[in-house]
C-alpha cells in the first residue's frame, strides 16, 4: 500500500464520501479504486457504452430491457445514450433492438 498525497475540492470530497457510504461501507480508497477502474475501462473500450440516458414516453406497450416488466403506453422510461469506442467495427455492432430502462433499473447502475 502507498500512500499519496493531493488536494480534492470540497464538492469532490463531498461525492467521495456519498459514494464511499453508498457503495462500499464508507471505504474511500475501494470508492476511487472503483471510479478509476471504470473510467479505464471506459475510455478504452472498442464497442459501445451507455453513457447516459434520456427520457421517453413511450407510445405502445413495452418491456424493461434490463429487468422486462411490462411498461405501458404513456409510462416514461429511459433510452440509453450510446458512446462509441475506438473500434472501426464498432458502427456495425451498436445495439439495433428497442431499448428502454425503467427508472429502478437505471438507478442501480
């Protein structure tokens, strides 16, 4: 274990301690662990990630893509904001079902 030092903001912190107390029983360390492997991840990839989501009201009857509860014309839910990676294949590969997340789903992730 090393230790390092540098200075956060005080909203910074404020989001360490929130998630740290969410996620991981208040262990700061594992919390950015955890950010800094995502983020590697993240910005590595070569197909896509969902990066975000925006509302929808949809206008037929549908399921969760995550968790498939019947949704119902009207109901708004979420489609997924796709990011794409490095690969050139990536473009053939984008997700080309419907996709929709329920508001439950979207908050676990």
């Amino acid at each position: 274990m090393k230790r390092l030092n540098f200075t956060l903001d005080d909203s910074t912190v404020d989001l360490l301690v929130k998630l740290s107390e969410k996620y991981y029983k208040g262990n700061k360390s594992q919390t950015v662990r955890a950010a800094l492997e995502s983020l590697a991840e993240r910005e590595g990839h070569d197909g896509w990630v969902i990066s975000g989501y925006t509302p929808l009201r949809i206008d037929h009857d549908v399921a969760c893509h995550t968790c498939g509860s019947e949704r119902y014309e009207g109901d708004i839910l979420y489609k997924p904001v796709f990011e794409k990676g490095h690969s050139r294949e990536a473009i053939k590969n984008i997700p080309a079902e419907e996709w929709v997340e329920c508001q439950i789903c979207i908050e676990k992730q």
